[in-house]
DNA sequence: ATCTGTGCAAAATGTTTGCACCACA
DNA sequence: TGTGGTGCAAACATTTTGCACAGAT
C-alpha cells in the first residue's frame, strides 16, 4: 500500500533531519509526527495537540509546537495563514505547492493549484528583483453550503493524488484531440503518402490514449472516492484547443486546402508546442504524481515531434527547419 | 490641491460612517483618523499608536484599536497581513484593490496590481461557487538591496497616482500602436477611398494621442517624484501585440494584400478587441484616477468602431455585420 | 440628562521560554 | 553517562473587554 509507503518515507527524512541536527528521535515526536500526517487537512496547533493527548495524555503543548516547528523546518510540513491569527501545519511531502478558498462562516477550505499563478508570482518576483522565498494567494468567501444555510459536511483528500487526476484528466483531453487533429489531417490529404503518415500518428497517439485510459483506471480503481474530490488542478481547458484545435477551429484554417508540406509543419509546429506546453508545466511542481505525468506526457510529444521530422525528412527532403525544444 | 480634498472626502465619509451608526466625532476619532491618513504605508496598530501619541499624550491603546476597526467596518481601511501576526491596516478610499511583495529581512513592501490576478480570483471563485469576501496574494522575499546587504531608503508612494500612471503608460503605447497600425494599411491600400479613411482614423488616433500625452504631462508637473516609484500596475505587454499587431506581426499577416473590406474588416475587429479589453479591465478596479483612464479610454475606443462601421456601411454597402460590444 | 466614548487595567488568546527532572543514544 | 528533551508554569506579545468616569448633544 503506497499510503504506508510514503509514510515510512516522511518518517525517514524526518530521522534523517533530526540526526542531521544531533536531535533525538524520541516517542512524543514520532506521535506527534503520525498524529500530523494521519490527518489531511489544516491542523492548528491546538487541534494538533489535542489529537495528540488521545495517544498520549502526558505530551504538552509546548512539544507539539516545538515537534511542528521542527517538522517545518525539515520540509514536510508547511505552515499556512488561514486568516484566523492561529498558526496551522499542513503536510509538504510529494505535495503541489497549493492555494486555499476559505470559508469565513464554516470551517471549510478548498485547495486548488494553478500554474498561471504560479508564473505571475514568478514574473512579478523578478520584476522586482526579490528573491522568492514563498508566497500564499487566500481567497476568502462564503461556501455554496453556507450560502444555502445548509449544514456543511468535511471531506479531506490527498492532494496529490487529486492532482494527479486532474493532469491525467488534461492529458487524456489532449490526446483525443491529438487523435482527431491527425484523422482530420488524414481524412484532408490528397497525397497518400501524406495520408498513410498521418494514420499512423493518428494511430500512434491512439496508443497513448489506451495508456493513459489504463492509467487512469488503475487510479480510479486505487482510489474511488478521489473522483468526489472538487478540482484541484485550475486549469484553462481553453488552453488545449490552442494546442490541438478543435475540428471547428481546424476547418476555420481550411486544413482540407493544405500541401502535404504545410499540413506536416503544422503538425511538426503543434507537437512541439505541446511538447514545450506540458514541459514548462511539469516543471513548476514538486516532486508528485502530477508532475510525473505530465513529464511522461511531454516526452510523449517530443517523440511525436521527431516522427513527424522523420516524415519531413522522408517526403519532403532532408531540407526542412531543425528541431527546437 | 487635490490631496487636501481627498483627506476632507474621507473625514466625511468618516462622519457619515459614524453618524449612521450613531456614534460619535470624538476629537481622538479625528486625531487617529488623520494620523493614519497621512502616512502611507502599512501602519500596525502600535506604530500608529505611537504616532497618535505625538500629537495627543492621553489617547489610549484600545481607542486606536477600536478606531481602526471603525475605519474599516467604514471602508476607509483595510486590514492587511504582512506575515508578522499583528493587524497592519492600509488606506482604502480611491485605492486600487493590490497585493504585496514583502522583504522577509527589511520592512520593505512593494505593492502591485495584477488584473489577470484578480481575474484568476473571479474564475476560481466562481467555480468552486463561493461568494467571494476577499483575497490576498502575498509574496515574500528578499529584496534587491538586502541580497546585496545594502542599506534600504524607504519610499512610500500614493498608489492611486501610481496607477494612473501605469494606465496612462498603457493606453499611451496602445494609441501608439493604433498610429501606427492604421499608417500602416493606409500604406498598403490600392483603393484611394480607403486609403483616405485609413489616414483619417490615424489622424484620430494621433488627437487622441496627443489628449493623452497632455494628461502624460499634467500628472508629472503634479508630482514628479512619481516617476521614481517602481511599477505598480503589473501588465502583460504582449497584451498590446494581440490588441494591435506590431509592424512586424502586420507583415506576416499579409497586410499590404488585403481587400478594402478585408481591411475595414481587421480594424473593425482590432478596435472591438481593444474596446473590450479595456472595458473589462476598467471594470476591475475600484473608483480609482487609474479606472477613470481606462474608462476613457474603452469610449473612446468604441467611437472608434462606430467610424469605421460608418466607413464600411459607405464603402461596402450597408451589409455588413452589426456592431457588438 | 442621557447616552456613548475613553483610559486604564485586567482578561483573553496564542506562542515561546526557563528550568528542573527525564531518558535516549 | 551525558547531552539534549520534556512537561510545567511562567513569560511574552498582541488584541480585546469590563468598568467607572468623562464628555458631548
């Protein structure tokens, strides 16, 4: 069970922490520890603490918020400001770097991630010529729930796990429009040398989705309730038809009146785009699923590049612009 | 002077503010209101306790405290976090809602505004259904002149007049391209008739250029010392590319072979894009000198499209499209 | 005259520290 | 066996509140 296994992980950075600064690895820390990371969520240290006497009466306050301190200094918790002047621990490990949407009138806090953020943050950052240390967006505002008056039930999911369905989910939508942009292509060509190429990208981007739908189904099946969890992963699907576009958008660009040599650059032009696209995106994460997935997809499309080259080349003659990644 | 008039608009909103809820002008309410008013910046409750002091030895800690809830709950303040867990408050009235970039080993803030933040907030919010209350986006760092363990002078500025400013930059470097946008077709076209409306939407476009370079103008001879604060209004340039293409862009595009209609056709659409543009980002922003530029701006923009509407309904028969904003 | 406002001090809230014992490594 | 760890209580830091008196309309 992997849940156990990244537990025995953080246990371990955390011993390797301790031993790194001479401290000791003693039972009301590994309590403290567990308590923390058994529980999703946003724990006070308060909160923190009264789990912890369920365990074990005899730990004081004063340890948990020296343990928590120490944790966040080892990089598996962060502490995060939700407005209510207490300071609260959230877990770190294998974790996007995230935002929160908080209610005001119930407990309740939505997190979500969004890389566009994550890029302003950067761009505004270097405008300034400040070295970032960290930064937090809070929304406040009022649930649906709160707003109806209707009692508010609590779920926590793992956000790594979210995250990776949200990217699985923006992989799988990617690569249906791949397939549909190179049938469309196909269906368009009147050479059929172009034609047979294009098939087979159709067919080669088929595969992958069969990949990722398997994927898919194993992290459904790993995790059932994670398809409850609400989005995660803010993202602009808008974004997807600019790198593949949509069959409307296709015949606004007359592909049906396109040479077998503009119709591969145009292929060559999205692969690489995509490429770059989910490139830049991995990068902006920790190491988490998410980010696992959409690396493996970049790579996907920087072969899909070079097959279409190799096309080019075969076609057209070895005449043709060079790679860029 | 209009600062004077200012500080006397928000002494009465102060009033009308207390009056409705029946409370009192009490000489310390106006002492700790101008006190607060007329330092910039991001005042704690203490500091700004000390300061009222200066001018009144008898004002208690908990007046100040309460007052500054007043103003607040009045809509004169606003409560800001700076990540050192104690109130800071900040003057609201004719300020664009911002963020802060905070200097985690100087007291150094900077201050930016970021419509494509605030749009995120919108998107975010509105998907997860939350009525939204209010948000922040804090990022810290180190700033340039601590990385370089250099003393820090500290600078406040008025961030309203910071704004109009950038806005003023902003629709400056817009009229600029549209000069140039239209010269442009003027150039290439073949049909004399079209030609002349090109010149003449050009020769608009520089009136208006110069009306703006004139409030340019007005706002340095102002206060000079604006010019040194650093960017407030933090904008995507590329932005204005998509608005009105860059001589190069235009190139590309094949302008010189436009049809007259084709061409009427792609100013229609630029000015309509632009009119947008600057409506929805008018829209964004609380009633500021900066929202009032953009307001302007957006109108006049739309006078634009009617011209051109006109210009085409002469040129090319009444059929054509109807106008849409 | 009747309120609300104020200053002061005390309380409340949350976090950190000093210190005498405790217990890992 | 000694260094660091812990619980407890006290200290700290900051904001809020209770209350008797002051002062405005």
């Amino acid at each position: 069970m992997p849940a156990n296994r990244e537990l025995a992980e953080q246990k371990e950075i955390f011993a390797a922490y301790l031993k790194k600064k001479k401290l000791k690895i003693t039972r009301q820390r590994q309590v403290i520890l567990d308590s923390f990371l058994k529980t999703e969520g946003h724990l006070s240290t308060e909160e923190l603490y009264n789990q912890v006497r369920q365990k074990d009466r005899t730990i004081g306050y004063a340890t948990v918020s020296r343990t928590m301190k120490a944790l966040t200094d080892s990089g598996l918790a962060r502490e995060i400001d939700l407005g209510d002047s207490r300071s609260r621990f959230e877990p770190l490990y294998k974790r996007p770097h995230h935002h929160h949407i908080i209610c005001v009138e119930c407990p309740k806090t939505i997190e979500f991630l969004s890389p566009e953020l994550e890029q302003l943050q950067e761009q505004v950052v270097s405008h300034y010529r400040f070295r970032p240390v960290r930064h937090h967006f809070q929304v406040f505002g009022i649930c649906e729930d709160c707003q109806k008056h209707r009692p508010a039930r609590h779920e926590d999911f793992d956000s790594d796990l979210v995250f990776a369905r949200d990217a699985l989910r923006i992989a799988l939508q990617t690569e249906k429009n791949g397939v549909n942009f190179y049938q469309s292509l196909a269906k368009a060509a009147t050479d059929p040398r172009g034609r047979n190429a294009f098939l087979e990208m159709a067919a080669e981007e088929e595969k992958h989705l069969r990949e990722l739908e398997g994927e898919w189904e194993a992290l459904v099946k790993r995790n059932k309730r994670v398809l409850k969890a609400p989005v995660f992963l803010h993202f602009d699907y808008n974004e997807l038809n600019r790198l593949f576009p949509s069959p409307e958008e296709l015949q606004k660009r007359h592909v049906e009146q396109l040479s077998l040599e503009e119709a591969l650059h145009l292929a060559l032009s999205m692969e690489q785009g995509a490429h770059r696209f989910f490139k830049r995106y991995a990068e902006k994460f920790n190491d988490t699923r998410g980010k696992a997935i959409f690396q493996k997809f970049a790579e996907e499309e920087l072969e899909h590049c070079e097959l279409i080259q190799k096309e080019c080349d075969r076609l057209l003659g070895p005449s043709n612009p060079p790679l860029q990644h």
